[in-house]
C-alpha cells in the first residue's frame, strides 16, 4: 500500500470527525453546477448519486443540480435534457427513502417529481438563473394585467414566490472551473462560493468534505 493509499482515508475521517463537531455549521442548501459531459458518463451519474448521500449523511438538506447544456439548437438542447432526465429518474429511484426530487427541463417546467419530507433534490437540465427571473416578472405582469395583484404589492418576496427554487443555497460549489454559471441568480447572491479544479468525474470523498469544512470556516457577511 502506497502512502496517499493510507493518507486519504484518514483524512476523510479526520474531515468527518471535524464537521461533525460543527454540526450546527453545516451547509444546510448546497448548489452544485455541472456540464451535460459530466452526467453522460455513466461515472458521473455515479458520482452525483454519491455525492447526494455524502451530503445527506452530513446533515444537508437540499442539494440544487445546474446542468449547463451548451447546446444553442434548441430542439437539440431539449434532447439532450430529455435524455439526462431520464438517466438520472432511472438513479434517482435507488436513492434512500425519504428522499424528494423536482427535475426541471430548458424551458423551467418540472418534468419529473418524487415526494420527500427530509431530504430534497433540485435539478435543472439547462434552465438558467436570467431566464427563471424573466419567467418570474412576466408572470407578475400578467396577474397585475389581471388586476389579482396591485402594482404597489410587487416587491421582493412576491418575485421570491415566483421562482423555481425559493431557497437560498448556503454555498454554490463548482468543479473543473472557476467561474459560475448561470444559477440561482437571485437566490445565490449572499452564497459562499467553492471552486475546485478537479473534474466532476475525478470528485472524491475527500473533496465534498473539503467543501464542507472550507464553508464552516468562514465567516458569513451576507453581503455586509
């Protein structure tokens, strides 16, 4: 057995044994963004099954999946996310009980849903932060058109209302990269951003736990 062979797995535990003692710290809403590559390797599928339970064991609540769909065809783009979708429903089915899922496809609609009261997965196949604030004000302009809603009523919360995911990620994590994508846009404004270069299908373990200790550690300003 060669030393990094020993190494790591005592780091993983040390990792463990220290965010566990930071409980109360731990990231509760954790966004991850990928590329359609990633999920097209029958690795990277395992990978993201993975990482969903690694953050489930350590107390995360809610995971946020972005899938950048470079593809600008859209009828293209829509086979690719149909095709994703059902990859990841075919995984998704082998996650523990209590687990719930929305799956939301280019055009921001749920293509997929599971129920679950303790853990909950979101996933978009391509459908970006700019277009899902669009959605939200055209939407609100067409209940003001309709007179439900008073124009003086429009204000933060009631866009909140209107969005895909009406959580704010606690960190936004990115691999094999180090720019963002196009995310929760609103929602990610006061997250704590995480950038590594290792590729999403070389992700281990010990970097998920390195995520997760990097974010206990800071000091959170919430844009103070």
């Amino acid at each position: 057995m060669d030393l990094l062979s020993f190494a790591y797995p005592v780091y993983e535990r040390y990792l463990g044994w220290q965010i566990a003692r930071e409980f109360s710290n731990i990231p509760r809403h954790v966004a991850i963004i990928l590329k359609e590559t990633d999920l097209f390797d029958p690795e990277g599928i395992e990978r993201l099954i993975s990482t969903l339970n690694i953050f489930r064991k350590f107390g995360v609540q809610i995971v946020s999946v972005y899938v950048d769909i470079l593809k600008t065809d859209p009828t293209l783009k829509a086979e690719v996310a149909s095709t994703l979708k059902t990859r990841l429903e075919t995984n998704f089915s082998n996650l523990p009980a209590g687990t719930g899922y929305q799956i939301y496809d280019v055009d921001g609609e749920v293509n997929s849903t599971a129920p679950g009261n303790d853990f909950l997965v979101y996933v978009s196949l391509g459908f970006g932060g700019r277009d899902e604030i669009m959605r939200a004000v055209l939407t609100i302009l067409e209940e003001v058109k309709a007179r439900t809603v008073r124009p003086e009523e429009v204000d933060e919360k009631m866009i909140e209302s209107h969005l895909l995911v009406n959580h704010e990620p606690d960190i936004m994590i990115r691999s094999g990269g180090q720019n963002l994508s196009d995310f929760l846009v609103w929602q990610s404004v006061y997250s704590e951003l995480y950038f590594t270069d290792v590729n999403w299908k070389d992700v281990r373990k010990v970097d998920l736990l390195r995520a997760m200790r990097d974010f206990q550690k800071r000091k959170r300003r919430y844009g103070r």
